[in-house]
C-alpha cells in the first residue's frame, strides 16, 4: 500500500567522515500527532524532486546548520539534480534531523517545512545554506529566516501563523525519529537506493553510489 507519506516512507526503508554527529544530543522520541494533516502532507510532498515514475530514492537527511550539510549543497546538489533528478532518473527528497548541538537547527527546519507548506521547500532550502554563516550564530536568528522567507515569495501571514504554532514540529519531530530509528547519527546521510553514504563525500562517491542503484533498478545511466 502506497504511504499518504511518501518520504516518510522511504525513510522508513533505511535497513565519520565529514559529517556532523549528534554525539551526546540524543533526541527524544517524536510525537506524531498532528501530522495527520492537509497541511503536512503538502510539506511532505513540497520537499520531494524528480518525476514519480523514477525507480530510484536518494534520501538526504541533513541539518540546515551543518557546515559539512552546507558543503554538500554548495559541492553537489546542483550537479546532482542536473544529472539525474532533471533527466527522470532519481527522485531527491529532503529529511530534517536537526541536532541539538545546533541551537539553530530546529528553528531553521521549521521555516523551510512551512515554506513547504506552500509548495516554496526548495527556495527556502537554497537559501538557507547559502546565508548558514550569517545565521548559524545569531541569537534571534527568526527574523533572518523570515525575510529569507519572504524572498522566496511565502505568504508571510499564514508562513507566522505556522512558525508561532510550531505546526511542523511534529513533522520534523517524525523525520528524527524514523532516521534515528534507522541507524542515523550524523549529518548529512544519505540513503541511495539500498545504499547508506554518510558524509559530504566527493561528488564522484555519489555517481558512483547512484549509477550502481540505477542498474540495479535497470535503469539505463
């Protein structure tokens, strides 16, 4: 039976190198309650690339206040989407495992998934790696997110409404607990086709990881 929570699902299929670890920050268990919801099956849907037909997954599960999460986007994202998420090939999607060593992760996660909310995950997600240096220390780091927001063309009035309702907190709270259930413990990890990388590894690693999960799909490079 097709999940109403298609990454949620992938996720759930999960059977140190240049990774942020979570070390003693361990997360407690998630509360699932509310993500029953209109609301967070968009969000869910919103952070989801590539064509359904795609016989391949790759599952980022990062933390926006990464450096070694950041370094990844900045190395090979693009390259990543150009090749194989543009052409038909892989479905990308996005899981959130903010760690608590990051004070702003979790307020970060939480604006990307009400962007999401109104199908704007991706813009906002760019965003945020691109200004990490300018936030990750800030204090109030809230008011940077939502004119980062606002850029990204969200509605602002129902984008507050979330954010003060904390709506995607159980969302974010589910990703934790499903990756840390699947053997998760830093960031960024990704799990490609049956395939668990761990690390900001060179873009070749990732090629290579995901050419051998489309021929084992039978799926043509």
């Amino acid at each position: 039976m097709q999940s109403r929570y298609p990454l949620l699902a992938a996720v759930a299929a999960f059977a140190v190198v240049l990774a942020c670890s979570k070390s003693s920050s361990a997360s407690s268990p998630a509360s699932t309650a509310g993500t029953d919801s209109a609301l967070a099956r968009r969000a869910d849907k919103a952070r989801i690339l590539g064509t359904p037909t795609a016989k391949v997954w790759v599952v980022e599960v990062s933390d926006f206040q990464c450096p070694f999460c950041k370094q990844w986007h900045d190395q090979s994202y693009e390259a990543i989407k150009r090749a194989y998420v543009d052409s038909g090939k892989i479905r990308l999607a996005y899981v959130n495992f903010p760690l608590n060593i990051h004070r702003n992760a979790m307020p970060a996660a939480e604006a990307a998934m009400c962007a999401a909310a109104q199908d704007k995950f991706w813009p906002l997600h760019d965003a945020l790696f691109a200004t990490q240096p300018l936030w990750e220390k800030l204090a109030a780091p809230q008011p940077m997110f939502d004119s980062l927001a606002s850029a990204a063309g969200v509605d602002m009035k129902a984008y507050h409404g979330c954010i003060s309702g904390h709506l995607m907190k159980p969302t974010i709270d589910a990703d934790i607990d499903r990756a840390t259930r699947a053997g998760v413990e830093s960031t960024p990890t990704f799990l490609i086709g049956g395939t668990m990388v761990t690390g900001a590894q060179p873009l070749a690693i990732f090629r290579q990881v995901i050419d051998s999960a489309l021929a084992h799909a039978g799926t043509s490079k």
